[in-house]
C-alpha cells in the first residue's frame, strides 16, 4: 500500500506570524509557540508575512527588545533554528515590501523564502496558527 501522507504533511505545526513591531506581543507568542513545539520534537514552520515580515530582516533594531516573560524575537529565531525548526518569508512582501523595504540580501541566515502556495498546501494536512 502507498503512503498515506498528503501533500504538504511534512510539518506537524504551521504558525503565519503576520503580526510586526506594532504588535509585539502577538509576534512573541508565536515565537514562543513555534520554539515550544520546536523544543518538544514538532516539525515546525514559521511563516512570516505583512508585517511580520520585518522579523526576517537580519539587522532589524526592535527584534533584540524582549517583552517581560519572552525572549526576544531574535533568540527565538535563533533556537528554533538550532531545534530543527524553519522559517519563511512571505515571497511577495519581498518583492512589494509589505512593511519595509525587505530584500534577499538582507534576510537573516536561515530563512527561506516561500509563497503563499506553499502555506495554502500545508493548511490542508498540517494545523496551522495564526498571530
């Protein structure tokens, strides 16, 4: 018999950060949220997009201010990517610039860039939060 993975079933836990520096606490949780699955042996994605996608940028100021109880968002970049976790930049807020001006040169290492396609395919087999 065949597998009975779906397509997009690679991941156990999807979370789409759209939220930026405006709304830091949002953007902390799902921070949190993804490490903790990270840290707990989930396969996780990260999906920055619209203004969370300013978190992708390698020498954004705001991502080293930690709310009181988190980490900052750049520690949280960090271990999850120790842990096995992966981030993704929405594609289109590259090449429009959702938020800020964002480039391919100026993501931080580790991030990949993905679209919206990508998301939508997981959604179907892989539970998915959105902050």
């Amino acid at each position: 018999m065949g597998s009975s993975k779906k397509k997009g079933d690679t991941y156990d836990l999807q979370i789409i950060i759209a939220s930026g520096e405006e709304d830091l606490h949002r953007a902390a949780l799902g921070f949190a949220t993804a490490v903790s699955g990270a840290i707990s042996g989930m396969k996780v994605v990260v999906f920055l997009a619209m203004r969370g996608s300013v978190w992708a940028m390698d020498s954004h100021e705001n991502d080293k201010v930690a709310l009181p109880g988190f980490e900052s968002v750049a520690e949280y970049v960090s271990v999850l990517l120790e842990n096995g976790g992966q981030i993704e930049v929405c594609s289109g807020c590259l090449s429009n610039g959702c938020t800020l001006p964002v480039s391919e040169g100026s993501i931080r290492s580790g991030i990949g860039v993905a679209g919206l396609t990508a998301v939508a395919a997981r959604m179907g087999a892989v539970p998915t939060v959105t902050f």
